[in-house]
C-alpha cells in the first residue's frame, strides 16, 4: 500500500500498536490480580483490565476507519450503458 502524504498510514500504524500493547497490559492486570502491587491500584466499579480492554478495542476501532476510503458509485455498480448495451 502506497504511503498517504496525510500521514492515514502512520495514524493507522499507532492505533494499532496502542491497541496491542493495551491488549498485553489487560492479559497481565488479569494475571496480577491478585498480587498486593496491582491491587492497590484497583478501582471498584472499575477494574484495570476492564479499562485497558475498552482502550484496547477503540484503538483497534479506531485503526479500522482511520484509512477507511468511500467507495464511488461507479466501482460497485455497472454503469448504466452498461446496462442497455446488454438487453
């Protein structure tokens, strides 16, 4: 894929990492529970993981539609003369 001088590309690169990365931080805030280091940090009505998950699937939303081009009427449907030209 050719690079876009708007820099789309680049946006789409780090949201992607910022999702990896968080999705790691969320796999380990689950694994370290139970540990007295993380618990401390543990909010009640909202956890880290959960926290770090929901920042985990905007960013990878937000890597879906950051190069997300409309596509023209003319690359899906047939043009009209198309059309009469075949009945």
């Amino acid at each position: 894929m050719p690079r876009n001088p708007m820099g789309v590309p680049a946006i789409k690169d780090a949201f992607y990492w910022i999702g990896v990365t968080t999705t790691m931080a969320c796999f380990a805030l689950v694994l370290a529970r139970n540990t007295e280091l993380i618990w401390r940090f543990e909010h009640a009505g909202i956890p880290l993981s959960w926290l770090a998950g929901v920042v985990a699937i905007l960013a990878f939303l937000g890597a879906e539609y950051s190069d997300s081009t409309p596509t023209t009427p003319t690359e899906t449907e047939p043009s009209p003369e198309a059309l009469q030209q075949e009945v």
